[in-house]
C-alpha cells in the first residue's frame, strides 16, 4: 500500500503540474496571433512524425511556430528522441505530460510497475526466487530556442528503485552485472541510482539538414548501444530488464560523460568519452567523475519507421569486484514502429550486442527480439533472448572446478496487459501478467532446472498518449481540447 500511495503521488502531482500549466497556456492564447494559437491544437502523435524543415503553410513555416522538437535538432520531431542522444523511428508515439511555457518547453514521463515477480513457479532449480516490488523511473526533458540557430536542452532522469525494489535488486534468472556487498548480482537485475540522469546540451543548426552539437551528464549516458530498454517501446510493457543488458545498453548511467556529434539529413555520427566504472551500491547518492572510455556512434534513419544503428566502446574496467578487466563492447540494432491507428501501433527491435573481455581473451555474444502489439486497450509483446555467459560472469567457478566454460541461454517471454482506466486525468493504470521460459543449458540443469518458469502479475501505471500539435480536416484546424 506504501508502495501504491508514493507512486500515485508522484504522478499526481506531476499531472496536476502539466493540467495547471494548460489551463494558463489556454487562457493566454485567446490574445495570441494565430501561429501562436496553433500550439494548442491537438491530435494524436502520429501526426506530429512531420519533418519541420520540410513542412510550409503559405508564409508561415512550422520552424518559426514554437514548439518541441527533438532535444539536439531544431529540424527533426521529438518523435525521434531515445535515451541519451540516440535515435528511435519518427513515427514513435510518445506517453507523457506537455508543460508549455513561454520560453521552454517541457515533457514528462515514466513508467512505475507494482509487481509480484517469481522467477521459478514449479521450484525446478535452486536459484529461483519471488519478490513484491515496484520497479521504476521518471524523466524530464525541457528546452529553449537559443537565437535563430540554437537550441539549448536539459534532462533528467530519477529512479526509486533502490526504495522500491531494494539495494540488491529483484530475481531475474540468468541476469549478471554489477554486485553487491562484495559479491556478484547473479540472477538478480540491480536497480537504478536516485540520480541516473542530470544532462545539458546544446546544438548548433548549420542548416535545416545539418546539426553540431555537445552535451555533458553526470550521470549521463555515452553514444553506445541502442536506447535504453525503459525508452524502446519495443519494451515499454516488460517490466524487467533484458538478461543481454550489460551486453547493449547498460551504459545508460555514466558519471562523467562529454558527447560530441554532427548530423547531416537523417545521419548522425557522434563520439563520447565517459566513465567505465559501472554505478557503486550506494545509490543515493553521485560516484566520483571520470573519463577514461570512449565510443562512436553511426545513427541512421531510412524512413520515418525505422532507426538503425551500429556503435563500438571501449569500457575500462566496468565492475567494481573485477576491476582489471577492460570490456570492448560491440552493438548493431534495427527497430521498427507502425502506426495502426490513432492509439493502436506495433513496435519491434531486434539488437545484437557482444562483449570481448582482456583478462581471458573471450568475445561473447547476445541476440535479443522483442515486439509491442498496441490495441486500443489491449497490448500484447514479447522477446526471444539468446546468449552465452561464461562461468565465470554467473559466478559459478566453485562448480566448474577451474575451467571457465561458455553456456547457451535461451529465454522466451509472452505477456499481456489491458487498460483499466484514467483514474487520474491522462494518467494509464494497466493491468498486466507475463510468463518467461528460460531453456537451461544441459550443465546448469541441476542448479536452474531444465526450463524454470518466471510469472509476474502487475499494475503498470504511466502517463497516456501525448496529444499535440496541428490537425487537418476539411482545410480547417480541429480543437481537441
């Protein structure tokens, strides 16, 4: 109930922030001239997947309208904006809270899950466990036209899961990253720091298909790996973290990190120097800055669903307990985003994702399928994972006697949620289950089982679809208020 009662505040205050900051913008516009007028005109996100360089009514551009456009790009939709400075398909769809100001113009969203989480129902191995927890993050974005070229931006990202899940994260079969009290988090997922974004950037529009621009986080997150789990719609439904996590994208929460990138058209290329060292178990509070790891980042997206990229870093020693071991990080990714209708969509991201370790010569490998079926009120995903973990990365060299073997891990996820209601103004409760069947390999079947059976039951509670911006119907604008 504590938990329930703190995530609705939450977002009851943040809505209640949003919805009073409207009511302000909407009193404000009856003296406006009519281009500003036309920022409160709404319809659903798709139609804002519009290239604003591109778009031209009689006189007057959609470049000279305030508004949101993407956080390093006066010239692209926000619709593109993943996690950190990486691309998502133009024709995502966006679940948040609008704030309009004068000057800056601020989004809101996040995602909270109250959960019962048990990792192995039938008890076929030793390693399962079950949990109630409430896994968790808030973001803010807010930004302001700087001249007529430049574009200035902030982010934020909290997260209470070190509260809400605990210090030594939720059950998770076959997931490995970090540790904890001295000792590797094994079929555990660790949760995220208080403070795992506090970002500024700005970028400088050479043209309206040219773009420069830096930004600085601590924490913060380097050009490495596709966005985020938390951030790919893909995954928006699945509460838990993918098991190749820390082969893709567990860089998200870097303290220390410069990025660097230049954009022609619908190409990026951009580069970061960051910290390696994962986040410590101290989650409240700021790591000490460091900059001693780098990668490079190709972005590019063909079409207004697609966005593909491919990236390389080179990670000094990232877990505390290993700390001579250097990680090169391969990722390669294509994701996917259709729109069906107005509130309905299908979102698919395939990523490829390895790890070369220097202290045994080892380059291991992960695959990861996931889907996001939209229906009105009814969502329906999934994910296939597959990848090889060593003996030593499950922490099993007592049971390997002093050989460190590779193994194959396969796990498959189906779940399904429903919309219950808006209980809270442009706020979605969904109720929601999922089972995962984890294929044991062969050696591990005596501490996992042979296919252990993970089942979860939850509420998902997140803002709802973002209206916004301009409609067209029979040559006349359409108020949606």
């Amino acid at each position: 109930m504590k938990v329930l009662l703190i995530s609705l505040a939450m977002l009851l205050a943040l809505n209640a922030s949003a919805q009073h900051q409207h009511k302000i913008d909407s009193a404000s516009t009856k003296a406006m001239p009519l281009h500003h007028q036309m920022q409160g005109m709404s319809h659903p996100m798709k139609d804002t997947t519009i290239h604003t360089d591109s778009m031209d009514m009689g006189d007057m551009k959609m470049d000279d309208m305030p508004g949101m456009t993407s956080q390093f790009s006066r010239t692209i939709p926000m619709n593109r904006d993943g996690s950190g400075s990486s691309w998502v398909p133009d024709e995502t769809p966006m679940n948040a809270y609008m704030i309009h100001g004068k000057k800056w113009m601020t989004m809101i969203h996040g995602n909270i899950f109250l959960r019962y989480n048990n990792q192995d129902l039938f008890k076929s191995g030793q390693r399962g466990a079950y949990h109630f927890d409430a896994p968790n993050y808030l973001m803010g974005m807010t930004q302001r036209k700087v001249g007529e070229h430049g574009l200035f931006s902030i982010n934020t990202m909290f997260s209470l899961d070190a509260f809400l899940v605990g210090n030594g994260g939720y059950p998770l079969l076959y997931q490995t990253g970090e540790s904890y009290k001295g000792n590797k988090l094994v079929d555990k997922q660790h949760p995220h720091d208080l403070f795992s974004e506090l970002s500024v950037a700005y970028t400088q529009q050479l043209s309206k298909k040219t773009d420069v621009y830096a930004s600085f986080g601590y924490p913060g997150e380097p050009a490495l790996g596709p966005p985020v789990f938390m951030h790919r719609l893909s995954a928006a439904n699945n509460p838990d973290a993918p098991l190749s996590h820390h082969y893709a994208d567990a860089t998200h929460i870097t303290f220390g990190v410069a990025t660097l990138g230049f954009r022609v058209s619908d190409f990026k290329i951009e580069g970061s120097t960051f910290k390696g060292r994962e986040p410590d178990e101290f989650r409240y509070g700021f790591d000490a800055m460091k900059f001693d790891s780098y990668s490079i980042r190709l972005s590019y997206n063909p079409s207004k669903e697609w966005a593909l990229q491919v990236s390389n870093g080179w990670i000094h020693s990232p877990e505390e307990i290993e700390p001579e071991q250097n990680v090169k990080r391969f990722t390669a990714s294509a994701i996917h985003t259709k729109m069906l209708n107005a509130d309905s969509y299908i979102a698919t991201s395939l990523i490829y994702g390895q790890n070369h370790y220097s202290d045994n010569d080892k380059t291991l490998p992960s695959a990861l399928l996931e889907s996001n079926l939209q229906l009105h009120k009814n969502a329906f995903y999934g994910k296939y994972e597959f990848m090889q973990k060593d003996a030593d990365e499950l922490d099993l060299e007592n049971h390997t006697t002093g050989y460190n073997p590779n193994y194959n891990i396969n796990a498959f996820t189906l779940g399904y949620n429903r919309q219950l209601g808006n209980w809270i103004k442009n706020t979605d409760f969904r109720l929601g289950l999922q089972g995962t069947v984890n294929i044991s390999p062969t050696a591990l079947q005596s501490l996992y089982g042979t296919a252990p059976i993970g089942l979860e039951v939850y509420l998902r509670i997140s803002p709802s679809l973002m209206k916004m911006g301009m409609k067209h119907d029979h040559n006349m604008m359409d108020m949606n208020m």
